[in-house]
C-alpha cells in the first residue's frame, strides 16, 4: 500500500501511523520533521510505554477503553500489545470485560469500528455495505444484540462483540484485521432501559416478528455475497432459536457459521476428548446431561452425536447419550413445549424439574452447565455426580463470570477433589488437600480463530461440521499429559498463536480433502497457514504500511 498522505494525515491514518518509530528518512518524506519527536523508537520500546500506561489504569474496563483508543490510533502497536501477552489481554478485549464494556458500550462510544445495518435500510443493504472502505472482506461478524453473552437482549450495545470477536481472529489465529467486518444488525431491542437511555445507539424500537427479522438477514446474506464475494459470514450471539434456525437457512446455501452453536460445540468437544482421556475412555462411552437446552446447549449436543457417530455408534445411540433440562425441567418426550431442534433429546422418562432428582434417575458421567445463570450447579449437585461417578465431569460453562454454574473452588471441594471441571472463564489454579488443580477455559477463542484462519486461507466455499470436530480434535491433541494430570483440558493460553496454527492446519487439510478450497493445495500445510499469519509489524520506507501479511 502506498500513500499520498503527509503529516498529520499520516498520523491520523490507524494503519500508516507508526507514532515514534518513524525513521528519519521516513519523517522527510511524509512530512513528519517536527511533528513526531526525533527519537526513532523500535516496536518493543512503544509496547514497554503501553505496558507502563496500562499499568497505571486503575480497572480492567479502563485498560479496555485505553487500548480501544489505541487501535484507534495505531493497529500495529494494539496488536503488538495483545499479541505479546494473550493471556493477559484476552480477558480484557473480550470476556469478561467485554460483558462490561457492552453494558455501558453507548456510553463509552467513541469510534464505530464497523457497520451499523439498522433494518430501517430494508431494500439498500447493498448500497450500505458498499459504503466501507475495504473492497476484499472475508469475515464479517454479524449480531443483532439478542442475546449478549448471558446478559440478554442488550440492542445496539451487543456491537462491542463483534468487535472482540474479531480481534480474537487477529490475536489468536493471526488473520490480518483489514479482511474483517464487525457489524450490527438493528432489529431494535426489547431492553427497556437501553429503550430510554438518552445515550442509546440503536433504534429506538421494540424487536420485529420473527418473519420480518429473517426476511430483513435473507437481503442481508443477498447483499454479502454481492458486494464481499469472498466473505464467509459468523453469526454471534443471537437468541438461541434465531442462531439455530438462521444456521439451518444459511448453512447449505453460503459460506457460514455461528459461533454460539458451533464453536461452543467445538471447544466442548474438545474439553470432553480430553476428560475421556483422562479416564481411559472415548466421548461414545460417555452419557451426557445438559442444565440449558438454547443454541449453545444443542449446538454441542448435535456436534457431541456426530463425533459418536465418527466412533462408530449410530445417530439414534449417539442421541441416547444426551439428555438435557433447562428452565421448564427435563425434556422428555411428554413435554408440548420443545422447539424442533431439541426433541432428539426428549427421551421417555417421568418429568421432572428436580436437576439433582435427574441426576439420580440418569446417572450422567457429564454435567455440562449452558443455563445462562449462575450457581446452579449446587453442592448437592456436584454431590450427587460424585456418589455416581469416580471422576464426575463438571462443565461450568455461562459467562461472564458470576454465571458459572459453580466456580472451580467448589467443584473441587464438593467432589473432594475428584470433579473433572472446565469452566467457560478463566479461573485461577484451585489448592485443595495438597494438591493444585488448573481449571481450564472451555473458551471458543481456541476454536474459531483457528476456523477462521484455515477459510480465510483455503478461501473455503462452507463451513461444515466436520470442520469444528477436526478443530475439537486438534486442541484436544496440543495438551501435554502432564497438563492432563492436573486437570487441564485446554491448551496453555501463552501459546496461542502456535496452538492455532496447528488446529487451522488441521482444518485447512480437511477443506482440500473436502474439495471446498478455492485455492490450490499446498505441499506444507503448517507453513502454507503461517505464510498467511499477520505480524504486527510495522511497514518500512516511505510508502509505508502496516505489514498484512
Ligand atoms: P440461550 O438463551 O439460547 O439458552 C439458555 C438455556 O438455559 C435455555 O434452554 C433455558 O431454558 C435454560 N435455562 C435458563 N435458566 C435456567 C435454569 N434456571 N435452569 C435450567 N435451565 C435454564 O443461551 P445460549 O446461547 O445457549 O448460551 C447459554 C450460556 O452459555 C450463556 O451463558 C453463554 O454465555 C454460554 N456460552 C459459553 C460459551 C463458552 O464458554 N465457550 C460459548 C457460548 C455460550
């Protein structure tokens, strides 16, 4: 990329500014003597002056702001920042703190860092999308605000998850942030209060009929494909029944995934392969029993049965493995209140809104927590799998934070030790009777990431299911037996960024052997995956640019 800006303008520029590591011959060119110190510093003298600046912000909301304000200034060095130290960052640029930012996100505005689609612009989608300035997009993230994390419908102000989402692209899996679209599709909100803040962004409307919704995403998909022909569309965080039933419209007719149903599914996957294998056992000898039964909850569901049937069981047996309950009691074939999606799972058995009674009756070797509320797994709960199970796998899974069903602490004093936990926040290493337990983080920034890498990558025409198991498969892989020992399912999160290159390397593979890859097949797949990783680097001489790739 070269530029005709000088000066200020360059400085203004997010992606041509390089603050004080423009060299010499740099400033001439641009215009620069003067207006920049002549101290010409390198990329890891600018991190130490971010690290100290961070350092005196007093909350984690606070180092949010400060680094959104960063990537406003100069990407390079926000990706530096996040990119030198990803288990410092990741719970500041996106969960929990991100859960923080949304709630107060109209108050915090400051740049729009992507699209605002509002449903009032019904028939000119495609003039709108054309309206941002890069031409070659190949992901956007795409939220109406419906369900943000556990905290419900939170409108407009959901617009702070696509945003972190994507930067989780760039961070984990290196994908280069130019490709990316954050956006938020306006359908109004039904959040009273957000109805009647003054600083609210969104429409100022209650949430459409569900036809009028769906018809509203079918011009937007159009759209996509028209204006961005090689974008590949992620859905977050939609109510759950709109995030399963716009997956089964989309999935067949383009490049699309959600991430609620299918990287949850992943990254539990891969926590289960992993807490099998701690006990000598496959996901098939497992028998699953799920507190929520939304998009999350039957997204892993369905990917759970698809890798049993990879084992060898068939659908049907697969689905007797998995039982579910949520806010009405267990599904079970009597109940006249179940959607289409979640009657696979109602099995005969007398109803009951009694979780632990469910537990007796079923005897699980699995509870996986997706109920959006904290506490609900009890000490009569982890009780009742540890009288059942010599190893009782416990997922804890809400979030943010105060959702977990139960913290790691509790797990493992209520199961005297024994509880196999994964929560889907990060928790500090747990000390119990001389022993020192390492909760992992059953967080989707391990998956899709790395999905997205490998698509980006192999310019992959769908995503499919197959893909988010092999992804399962690959993490599950990259943790060492002695991390297992300790109870780790997940990989450590310092090494992310080699974690996923493996993982998209994996799932690159698959997408030749699918024939979905609009590429050609390289010899090397791991170097072919590191030749498209984005360094946070800065771009050198006067036509400068941040590198891309
Ligand atoms: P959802 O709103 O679609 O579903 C929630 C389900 O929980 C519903 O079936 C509801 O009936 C049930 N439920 C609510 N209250 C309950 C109660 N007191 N007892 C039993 N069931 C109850 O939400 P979705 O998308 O399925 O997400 C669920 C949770 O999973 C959220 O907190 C979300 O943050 C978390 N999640 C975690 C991820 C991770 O850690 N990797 C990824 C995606 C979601």
């Amino acid at each position: 990329m070269t530029t005709s800006k000088r000066g200020i303008e360059v400085l203004q520029d997010p992606l041509l500014n390089k603050s004080t590591a423009f060299a010499e011959s740099e400033k001439e060119a641009l215009g620069l003597v003067g207006i920049v110190p002549d101290a010409t510093e390198t990329e890891d003298l600018q991190l130490q002056r971010v690290m100290l600046q961070l350092a005196a912000k007093p909350t984690d909301l606070e180092r949010y702001i400060y680094l959104i304000n960063l990537l406003d200034h100069n990407e390079t060095l926000f990706y530096r920042t996040i990119m030198s130290d990803p288990a410092r960052f990741l719970p500041i640029v996106y969960d929990p703190t991100i859960g923080e930012a949304c709630l107060k996100f109209g108050h915090i505005y400051r740049q729009p860092h992507g699209m605002y689609l509002s449903m009032a612009r019904r028939g000119k989608v495609k003039e709108v999308l054309k309206n941002w300035p890069q031409k070659d997009i190949r992901f956007i993230c795409v939220t109406d605000g419906g369900r943000i994390l556990g905290l419900g419908d939170l409108g407009a102000n959901g617009m702070g998850i696509p945003i972190g989402k994507l930067q989780l692209y760039t961070a984990c899996a290196g994908v280069p942030p130019q490709y990316l679209l954050p956006m938020y599709l306006d359908a109004g909100t039904n959040n009273e209060q957000y109805l009647h803040d003054p600083l609210y962004l969104g429409m100022r409307k209650t949430r459409p009929s569900t036809e009028d919704l769906y018809s509203f995403v079918d011009e937007f998909m159009q759209a996509v494909q028209e204006v961005f022909p090689k974008c590949c569309v992620h859905f977050e965080d939609w109510t759950g029944v709109d995030a399963v039933h716009l997956l089964q419209r989309f999935r067949d007719k383009y490049c699309v995934y959600n991430d609620d149903v299918q990287g949850t599914a992943g990254i539990v996957l891969a926590g289960m392969i992993n807490a099998a294998k701690i006990k000598g056992k496959k996901v098939s000898d497992e028998r699953y029993l799920f507190l929520g039964a939304g998009s999350a909850g039957i997204g892993l569901a369905d990917l759970l049965c698809s890798a049993m049937v990879q084992e060898g069981l068939t659908l049907q047996d697969g689905q007797g493995h998995v039982y579910m309950f949520d806010i009405n009691g267990l599904l079970e074939t009597t109940r006249p209140d179940l959607v289409d999606f979640q009657r696979p799972y109602a099995h005969k058995h007398a109803p009951t809104r009694d979780f632990v009674a469910a537990i007796e009756s079923i005897k699980p070797t699995a509870i996986i927590g997706v109920s959006t509320v904290g506490g609900t797994f009890t000490q009569r709960v982890i009780e009742a799998m540890s009288r059942i199970n010599e190893r009782p796998v416990v997922l804890a899974l809400s979030n943010p934070t105060e959702h977990a069903e139960c913290t790691p602490e509790q797990a493992y004093t209520w199961s005297n030790g024994k509880a196999i936990y994964a929560a889907g926040v990060q928790f500090p290493p747990v000390h119990f009777k001389g022993q020192t337990f390492l909760p992992g983080q059953a967080n989707n920034f391990y998956i899709f990431p790395a999905i997205g890498m490998a698509v980006f990558a192999t310019q992959a025409s769908r995503i499919t299911d197959e893909m988010f198991i092999e992804a399962a498969r690959a993490v599950a892989d990259q943790v060492s037996s002695d991390l297992l020992k300790q109870g780790l399912l997940y990989p450590l999160q310092s090494n992310i960024l080699e974690t996923e290159i493996q993982t998209a390397a994996r799932v690159a593979k698959l997408v030749f052997d699918s024939r979905l890859a609009r590429v050609e097949r390289p010899a090397d797949m791991v170097a072919f995956i590191r030749d498209h990783v984005y360094k946070p680097v800065y771009g050198k001489g006067p036509a400068l640019a941040t590198k891309a790739a």
